[in-house]
C-alpha cells in the first residue's frame, strides 16, 4: 500500500492485466473490458456463455515468510464511510493478487463463497489504507485473516515464469 491514490491505481491496473492474462490462458475466456466502476473490474464473455465478471485486489505489500511477509489476506468492505470491495462487487470472481512473493500468486474465490466464508467466520476488522485529510483516520475498513488457515476455500495458482501452475 502506497498511501498515495495514483501509485495505487496504477498498482491495481498491474493487477488486472495479470488477472486477465490468467484468465484468458487458464480459464480459456474473451476479455471484453476493463471497467471503472464499483461492480467489477474485468468482464469476459466467450460467444453463447453467460458473462463472468471478476472484483481484483493486489496486494504490493505481502512478501515472503522469510521476508517479513504476515500471511494475511486484507477484503475491504468499507472506504470513506461508504460500502465498498466485497460488499459493493457484483462480480463473479474475486481474485487476489500477490505479485511480490517469489513465484506470484493468484487466489481465486467466487463471490458468493467468500461473503458466505466472512459471514460464517469471525475475522478481525482493520483500518487501512491512506488517511483522511483532516484526520489520522485511515479510510478504508478490511475484513483480516489468515490465508493459509481458510487456503481450502481458495483456487490458488502460481507464476512459473512461463505460466500460471495450479497448486
């Protein structure tokens, strides 16, 4: 997280391209568009087949184990006082992103799963992201945990440098 809104608009653009390269390799869909609203980010639609959309968060701050990484996965749900990420998303998919672990991975989740895992978990809600103007108040609200105790839930995928292995 930069805490500067450009640099991580450009991050996440990072994010999508890698989400919809992996889209259109493994899963064998049309990319159709990038969107820029709070519905989706990535649409893709082959002929004859319903739309399938995907929500995208790139996580530039989780590395390694032995690199200081927490093995924590962050799912905003609130920003500026305003529902926003999983309770906003109509997508299909909810796909995360960590590009800075040594072989980049995806984790992949319908939408429907990860608000039915939030739902029925207790995870720690946590502030983050940049502040506000008037205030040292962070703005955006995160549902917090553990990745690899709720892995199980999640399609993870990893960058071999040629392409995306199934773990």
């Amino acid at each position: 997280m930069n805490n500067n809104f450009e640099k991580d608009l450009a991050d996440g653009h990072k994010g999508e391209k890698a989400v919809r390269h992996f889209v259109e390799s493994v899963m064998g869909l049309q990319f159709k568009k990038f969107n820029d609203n709070a519905y989706f980010d990535i649409l893709f639609q082959n002929p004859y087949e319903d739309p399938v959309t995907f929500e995208v968060k790139s996580d530039y701050f989780e590395k390694d184990w032995d690199k200081g990484g927490s093995g924590n996965m962050a799912i905003e749900y609130k920003c500026r006082g305003k529902p926003s990420g999983i309770r906003k998303t109509k997508a299909t998919y909810f796909a995360y992103y960590f590009p800075n672990l040594s072989s980049k991975q995806l984790w992949i989740i319908r939408v429907e799963d990860l608000k039915k895992l939030i739902k029925d978990n207790n995870f720690s809600r946590v502030s983050g992201g940049e502040t506000y103007y008037d205030s040292d108040d962070k703005v955006a609200k995160m549902f917090l945990f553990n990745r690899f105790d709720q892995k199980e839930h999640f399609d993870v995928y990893t960058w071999d440098g040629r392409g995306w292995i199934d773990d």
